[in-house]
C-alpha cells in the first residue's frame, strides 16, 4: 500500500549512527511532523528483523490459544496479562473495542524497591506457563524497542530545542508498557460505532507501533477533520505523539485522534508499544520553555496521568473499583 502524502517516512538511519547532521536533520523532520499531524514513520529503526519475526509469531500463536486457556494469565492489578474482548472501552465510545490483547512491561521483582513502594502498575509480568516460548520472544522485543524509543526521545528533545538528554533521566526504570494486540475480522456490515479501536488519542509520550500487512489504522486529519488512512509500509513502524508528550510540549506537538476499522475479512495483528518514563518524572511544559503565562497544563506525575487514563477504559479496573465501593 502506498504513503498517505501528510505522513511522513523518516529515516533513523544517521541517529543510530551518532551523525550529527543526519540527526539535526531528522529533528526538524520530526518537529514538523509532530506540529503538522502527531504521526510518522520511521524505517531503519535499529529493532532486528529476527527479534520482531519472532514477536510477531509469538503473537500469532498466543491468540490461537482457546479463549479459556488465555484467561489463565487474565489481566491483573499491574495491568499485565490477557485482555479478552469486551474489556476495554475507550472514552466516549459506545461500545467496547473489538479486540484482544496482551500486555507486558518493565520486569520488576517484587522485592523491586518501587514495587516495596506500592507504586502502581509496577512488579514482575504475568506470563503464560502453557506457552513458555512468550516470555523470551516478546520480552526480547520489548528492550529491542526500548531502545528504539531511546533514540527516538533524544532526536525529540532536538526537536523541541533543548538538550538531547533531556529525556534520559525520566527513564530510569521507564514505564514502558508493550502490547500485543489480536483484531477479529468485523463484519463488512457491522456497525458504524463498532470500531477495533475507537477513536482516542494515546495517554503517554511516545508510541511505537508494528503492523501486520492487513490494514485498518486511520488517522484524523487535522486541517480537514477527515480519516485518512495511516497503511502499512514494510519495514517501518508507525509514531504518534501522547497526550504527555503533547502537555509537555505545551501542545506545541500535537496528540492525534486515531482509530482502528478491521472490515479486511482477515484477522488483524499488531504490537503496540507506549514509551513512557519514570512513574514520579515530572510533566510540566515550564521545564520545556513555556512560561508560567503561556503554559496551559499545570505539572503532573507521569504515572498518576497514566494511571487515570487507565482507569477510565479498562473494563477489569472498573469492576475492582466497583467491588471495592
């Protein structure tokens, strides 16, 4: 499938290789991406090919496990495990998303001196003991996009017209939270508000984003309003600015409504992958240049607005806070 013309294709290339004119170039691709629509692409991304066949097959043969079997790793209070269909609604949506997932992130002992803490969503993951061959593929590619992230978030902070490391010590013990994500063919004659993922914008900083060749990402044109359609490219992975990034910017960068409509007649894959930092860094756009005038987000912890977000379309957290009232 061909590029939509308003998303662009970046090339990673010359960051991973430290050249500094291919960086300083790359940034201001980057900032007129993320000022113009939220959305690019990125080839040469640095995630080895061997790492993201074996996420990808991982993901395949997980979600061919019988729905009952997938419930034995049922998604926990840490937000990791399995997350079967009907259990997550975004805001404003009038029906659930019509999809699967499974979500991983950082591996913490439990004796983890953030999880002693009882900092949120924090611990070991919740892997599968009928599937032992998960864990190492999709944990490989977890790091294996960390890293990817990393190199995005230095070229961002450039972008943004201040030190490239910047980032670097909001992620320490990042809360990076990595999803493999299973959409069942819909219906050509479904219907209008029945979405794969509704339409919503991200809650973090950054997303990171592998596709199947199936199709059915769109985004929300910003000048028109429209849906265009964000397609697959072979061997890119797809960006989007969070509402993080987009407060901590002071909406200099632009967090974009995007959704999922899987009416292909085929099963849909995909490994989503939300880079976000420490669960105590500090957003506040004054630490970016905005003045205490100018600046239209008061300061919050990364974790707290993570969390909320949470909170408010996952279908299991509502239950548990139902059952506590």
């Amino acid at each position: 499938m061909g590029q939509p013309a308003y998303i662009p294709v970046i090339d990673l290339q010359g960051v991973r290789n430290r050249d500094r004119a291919a960086t300083e170039q790359v940034a201001r691709e980057i900032r007129e991406a993320c000022t113009r629509s939220g959305f690019f692409y990125i080839r040469n991304h640095g995630v080895p090919v061997e790492t993201l066949a074996r996420a990808q097959a991982a993901a395949r043969t997980f979600f061919a496990h019988p729905r009952e079997t997938k419930q034995r790793v049922a998604v926990n209070q840490r937000h990791r495990g399995f997350n079967a269909l009907g259990d997550a609604t975004m805001y404003q949506a009038t029906k659930p998303d019509f999809k699967e997932f499974f979500s991983i992130g950082l591996e913490l002992p439990e004796d983890d001196p953030a999880v002693l803490a009882g900092e949120a969503l924090r611990g070991p993951n919740n892997w599968p003991d009928f599937m032992p061959d998960l864990q190492p593929a999709l944990y490989r590619y977890y790091e294996a996009i960390g890293a990817c992230g990393a190199d995005l978030l230095r070229v961002v902070a450039l972008s943004l017209g201040i030190d490239e490391a910047f980032f670097v010590d909001k992620y320490q013990k990042r809360l990076q939270r990595t999803q493999m994500v299973y959409y069942p063919p819909q219906s050509p004659q479904s219907e209008a508000d029945q979405f794969g993922v509704a339409p919503h914008t991200d809650y973090g900083c950054i997303t990171l984003l592998w596709q199947d060749n199936v199709g059915g990402l769109q985004v929300r044109e910003l000048g028109s309003q429209s849906w265009i359609d964000a397609p697959p490219i072979e061997g890119t992975l797809v960006i989007n600015v969070g509402d993080l990034l987009a407060r901590w910017s002071n909406d200099r960068f632009r967090s974009t409504l995007h959704r999922v409509v899987n009416r292909s007649g085929q099963e849909r894959y995909s490994i989503a992958t939300f880079y976000d930092p420490d669960y105590g860094a500090n957003v506040d756009p004054r630490d970016l240049g905005a003045s205490d005038a100018d600046a239209k987000y008061a300061p919050v912890a990364a974790g707290d607005y993570i969390l909320g977000r949470i909170n408010d379309s996952m279908g299991y957290r509502k239950k548990q806070s139902q059952s506590v009232a």
